[in-house]
C-alpha cells in the first residue's frame, strides 16, 4: 500500500545524484520538493534501502558504494 | 572488535578494491553520523562526497593508537561537508544553532563500522526473491544501476513510466519489510 508521499520520498532514495560542473554529487532535485519530516523519512528510508542493497550485494556493497567506486575509476 | 585500518595499508596504496570493503563497513556509521543533519542537507549526496574525499585523504592518514582511525576520519570530513553544504544553501541565520547541535560529538575511539549479519542477509535475499514481478524489476534496475541512472532513464529502460516505476519500488521495499517481520525480523530495529 503505497501513500500520496511515497513517490518522491522515493525519488530521492536512489544513490543518484546531479553532477555539478566540477564532478561534484549535488542534492536531488526531489530532495528539496519535502518538507523536513519527509527530508527525515527519506534518509532513514534510505538506511534501510542501502542494507537491503548490501545484503543482495555478492561483496556486500550498496549503491552508494558502488557509486563511489565508479568515481574512484574516473566514470 | 572490528578495525578497519587492517585494510590502511592497502588503501594507502591505491587499491580500490581494499577501499570497497572498507565501504562495506564504514558507510552504514557514516551515514549514521549525519542522521541530525537529514532534515538540513541532502545526506546521500554529502555522504557519496565524503566517502570519495576519504579515499583521496588516505594517503595521508596516520594511526593514532584506536582502532578505526580512517573512519573517523571519514565521519569527520562528512560531518565537515554536510556543515559546508548547509551554509552555503542556508536561508536563515537560526540555522548556525541546529548546525552546532549536529555537529556536536566528535568520533572518538569507540567508533565502530557496521558488521554484515549472514542471518539478516540471507533473509533479505529470500524476501527479494519473492517479490512480484514488476516490484522485483524496479528494485533490481536500481540495484543494477547503483546511481548511474536517474529514475527517468531507468523506468524508461524497463518499459514504465516514471510514476509507475517509483510505486513499484516503493511497493517492493515495503513487501521486503513486510515479508521480513513474518520472519521475526524488523528491519529498522536490525539497523538501530
């Protein structure tokens, strides 16, 4: 069951983030679209996202650590 | 105790591998470390900076006599950031007090990464595994993508639009909760 909030508490959950001119992770656009207990929702839907990625990981790693990777390779 | 700094010396030589499972420990503290900043600062975003910052610092990290010397170091350099950030996209002079408030309680010794649970692990994988089909195609496309992809592109590739693919999301890691707590396990309380 999915509630009016879900969608872009969601939108925000994803480990991608706009690049800024020099490389940089910037906000999610979606981020600043909630207000502050939907800003708390999203991180600790997040948390919990990133140990269910984790644990579907064969080396245990979640998105936000494979995302960093690729930056480490330069991609 | 787990200390990561056993994988010091090979980050310090530039092997990404070695900082991957550093990663596998060190993020879950991390982003534990800027949870009084959620409501202030985009966590993901300053957490996926600090954590290539620490890679880059690395080099120049010294033992202090404690364990986790480097993730300390990563919890400080984020906690750095997410102030940074904040003030740069501020828009009231209150906000200085909730910034000091965050940033109070420096790492110290005690810190400590977080230890995989082969238990929870293999439950969640069986959970994922019984997901319906359009739930477990936007949860895994996520995964496959690890933020390569934005959601447009994403529900793009796996033939739905954009809303459709973000509810179906939402419904897979609902029923992945759900599915746990009949197996005795709530996921928030594993993680607290």
């Amino acid at each position: 069951m999915t509630t009016p909030r879900d969608p872009p508490l969601d939108a925000v959950t994803t480990a991608w983030r706009p690049r800024s001119p020099d490389g940089a992770a910037r906000s999610h656009p979606a981020w600043h679209d909630l207000d502050d207990e939907g800003k708390r929702e999203a991180y600790e839907v997040t948390r919990i996202l990133r140990s269910i990625e984790a644990a579907l990981d064969p080396e245990g790693l979640s998105t936000t650590a494979r995302a960093v990777l690729r930056r480490l390779h330069g991609l | 105790m787990v200390d990561l700094d056993v994988l010091l010396a090979d980050i310090r030589s530039g092997d990404p591998s070695a900082f991957a499972r550093w990663m596998a420990g060190a993020e879950p503290t991390m982003r534990d470390s800027l949870r009084s900043f959620a409501a202030v600062v985009d966590v993901e975003a300053v957490l996926q900076e600090a954590l290539l910052r620490t890679w880059q610092i690395a080099p120049r990290v010294e033992l202090d006599g404690k364990t986790n010397s480097l993730l300390r170091v990563g919890i400080r350099i984020a906690r750095n950031l997410a102030v940074s950030e904040r003030r740069r996209a501020r828009s009231a002079p209150s906000d200085d007090d909730a910034i000091d408030r965050a940033r109070a309680g420096d790492p110290d010794g005690t810190t400590l990464p977080v230890v995989p649970d082969p238990h929870l692990r293999q439950a969640i994988s069986k959970c994922a595994d019984a997901l319906p089909a359009q739930p477990a195609r936007a949860l895994h496309a996520r995964i496959e993508s690890a933020g390569r992809q934005d959601d447009d592109t994403l529900a793009a590739e796996v033939g739905m639009r954009k809303n459709t693919f973000l509810q179906n999301f939402t419904r897979a890691r609902k029923l992945v909760a759900d599915c746990l707590k009949r197996h005795g396990i709530d996921i928030s309380l594993e993680l607290a």
